[in-house]
C-alpha cells in the first residue's frame, strides 16, 4: 500500500511502510519500506535504458544519493547510486555495472537535482558521469536556516515528522550482491528527499534567505574540481608528535609507500597502515624490521604483512641528505596560523578580532553558522592583507576575489569596513 501524502507538509502519512511510534514514546514514526516497494537493482543495459526513458517521462526535481565504500575502498568512487522522480519512481543504479550514466543525465538535463550535501557526492557523480545542471541542497538549506542538526535523519524527523534508519551508513557499499536491507536503507534517503526539499524551500521563503541560497547553490555546483594537496601526508593524525626534519621524512616515506599499496590493492589507506602506526615508526626510528614489527600498531595483519616495504621506507628517510627532507611546515599562499599573529603582526591580530566579532554578531542576527555567513579563510585573507582604503566598496571587492557571494557580501562588508576601521584606530591610538 503505497503512503498517503499529508496535504500540509506532502510527507508521507503513516501506513505499512512505517513503524508506528511506541505509545507515549513520543518519536516519530519510522519509514521501513520504499512507497512502491524496493526497485530491483539497475545492473545491465537493458534495464539502464529503462530506467532513462522513465526518469525522461518523469516530472519535477530529481532526488540523488550515493553510496561510497569511505573506509574501505580506496578513493572516493561510488558504488550505489539512488533516484526519484515524480512518474518515474526510485532506481538504484549499480554504476561498477553501469560506470556512465550521460544517458539518463541527459534525460533529466534541466532539472533540479536535490542532494544532501551536495559538495560530498558531486565528485563522485561526476565521475559516472551524472552532473545537475540545478540544485537544492537540503543540508546547506538546514544551515543557513539556523538547523543546530544537519544530518539527513535529524532534518527528516524535525521537517517532516518521520525517522530514516541510519544504521547502514557506515558498510561497506563495494561489496556484491548488496543485502536487502541496504537497499532499502538507500531507497529510503531519496524517499522522502523532494519532500524535504519543498519544506525547507517555503522555510528559506519565510525567512527572506530563498535567494541566499540560490546564490549557495550555484556556488557549490560552478566550484572547480578540488586540487591536489601538494603535500598530503601532512594530513597525517598525530603528525605533530614528530619534531624533527629526518622523522618527518619517515611520515613522507611510509605515507607515500602506503598510498602505493592502498591504491594498487583498492584499499582505503588506513585499513592498510594506521596513521598511528606511520608515527610511532617516525618517532621511534626502528633499524631493523624485527624493531619495527615489534611496535604494537604494526601488529594488524595488513601492517605486519608489509614490514619489509615499511622498513626500506624508514631506511630511504634515514638516508637522505638534509637538503632532500621535507621542511616543519608546508608554505601556503595564505596568512600564517593565527596563534603567531599576536608576535608577527600585533595590528593584524586587533584586526581579526574585530572581523571575527563582526561576522559573528551578523550570524546571531540573521541565525546562521558564522561560517556560512562567510568562510573563515576570507575573513583571515582580510584582516591579515586589508584593503589600503577599508571601505565598504574595497572590502567587497576583497571579499569577492575570495570567493564570497554577493549576498554575503551585502550583508557583511560594511560592517567589517567598519571594524577595520575602529581596529585601525585603535591601533593608531596606542
């Protein structure tokens, strides 16, 4: 039986496919089953084309999601990809079968795709191929309505009064077939998603923040693809136990030699070797691979079957010349860490307290994450290299050639104008 809308809100009413409530438990009712039951999975051509004419036939935003092996896999790809559409129904892809979905984005070419937070699955969508052309991003709309809660499960029970169960989303979506139940789990997180979608769309209306988040919105999809980090190992947990250049360069070695394995065995890097691993052989510098087994992090099966590879890593370190090891600290084309700032640049330091306080004052009035307001990045960039004239026109432009969008802009640039000001002044008066 398939779920009745709620004329208000266009949720689901209660029915078969939920569990109701314990009574006088007080949560709210818990959806099991897809509407029109679990789609089988799209695994073939034949069924991929199908499922290209029906999304083609349907009407309306198309809910996405996918599914990614993070913590298993190497890489981000994904490995199940959900979607609904009004007259079409739901469809998990399996895109290892079906690697190019152009087709079926080309069916939908022009609609709004609705994802939760969208900056997590576009790369990996993009990938198969499937890139929206728009978008509504239920996440990003829950923080610049001021949701302390984010996450799909919490904005579904306090938007639509209805429970997701979140229990499989941590597995392993890589493995084949895939259980029952997670698919019904997957099914479930593009259910109700439009629904979502068009709660918060009259929310942002209400609050005069609709066309913020346009403006987000197409920030996140006309974003460029994320570079490289230039020295990713530096990302390393525990990383800054290590205190001296010929440590650091085992950090590098066995980082750089993990990755190779990870990669070549598709595996994610830390089922492979833990960071704690990688810096404990760093900080204790073994000799030999009976040393370095012994360490107690090496002791996991995948570890311990590569300690002759770990092994020449923490010998290549040792035996590199000073000039070939890597510097304390990666150069960055930005301000320093913050907490120098009081030694390097006392004004600068006066500076971003005050754009700091700005923007956090601004937040609290129109109830929004500071960092929504505006990315902290941009308020470090202004108040370590401001404008020679901080007015309001030239911090905007400041602001702007950082990446701030013009409503943020409006809202804040005359205000942390202001702020430079006083700090300035305060500055001078000293």
């Amino acid at each position: 039986m398939a779920n009745v809308l709620n004329s208000t809100t266009g949720a689901p009413e209660p029915d078969g496919s939920t569990q109701e409530a314990e009574q006088g438990g007080g949560q709210a009712p818990l959806l099991r089953t897809p509407r029109e039951g679990l789609p089988p999975v799209v695994a073939d051509g034949a069924a991929l084309r199908a499922t290209v004419a029906a999304f083609a036939q349907g009407t309306g935003p198309v809910a996405v999601d996918a599914e990614r092996a993070s913590g298993y896999r190497y890489g981000q790809r994904a490995y199940l990809v959900q979607l609904r559409r009004e007259g079409a129904g739901s469809a998990l892809i399996d895109p290892v079968a079906c690697p190019d979905l152009a087709g079926l984005n080309a069916a939908v070419d022009g609609a709004e795709a609705v994802l939760h937070a969208a900056h997590q699955d576009l790369p990996c969508l993009t990938e198969v191929n499937l890139r929206p052309s728009a978008l509504f991003d239920t996440e990003l709309a829950g923080r610049l309505l001021g949701y302390q809660k984010v996450g799909l499960g919490s904005m579904v029970e306090r938007v639509l009064g209805l429970r997701l169960a979140k229990e499989h989303s941590a597995v392993d979506w890589s493995v084949r077939p895939l259980p029952e139940d997670w698919l019904t789990y997957a099914a479930l997180d593009v259910e109700v998603l439009v629904d979502l979608r068009d709660a918060l769309e009259a929310e942002l209306r209400e609050a005069g923040k609709l066309e913020w988040a346009r403006e987000e919105f197409a920030s996140v999809l006309a974003a460029p693809p994320k570079e490289p980090r230039p020295d990713p190992w530096r990302r390393t947990s525990g990383i800054h136990r290590v205190r001296n250049q010929r440590a650091l360069g085992v950090v590098r070695e066995l980082w750089l030699e993990r990755d190779r394995i990870a990669q070549e065995r598709d595996l994610s890097p830390g089922r492979v070797l833990p960071d704690a691993a990688i810096v404990e052989a760093a900080t204790s510098m073994p000799r030999s691979a009976q040393e370095l087994g012994a360490l107690k992090p090496f002791s996991v099966r995948l570890a311990r079957r590569y300690v002759p590879q770990w092994i020449k890593a923490v010998n290549r370190a040792r035996d590199m010349r000073p000039e070939e090891l890597p510097q304390p600290s990666a150069p960055g084309d930005g301000p320093p860490p913050t907490n120098r700032w009081h030694d390097r640049d006392p004004e600068a330091a006066r500076r971003l307290e005050a754009a700091r306080a700005t923007v956090s004052g601004i937040a609290e009035q129109v109830v929004m994450p500071t960092e929504n307001l505006l990315q902290p990045d941009a308020v470090r960039r202004l108040a370590w290299t401001p404008p020679e004239r901080p007015d309001a026109g030239a911090v905007a432009e400041h602001l702007r050639g950082n990446g701030a969008r013009e409503w943020q802009i409006g809202l804040a640039a005359e205000a942390l104008a202001e702020a430079l000001t006083r700090a300035e002044a305060g500055s001078q008066a000293e």
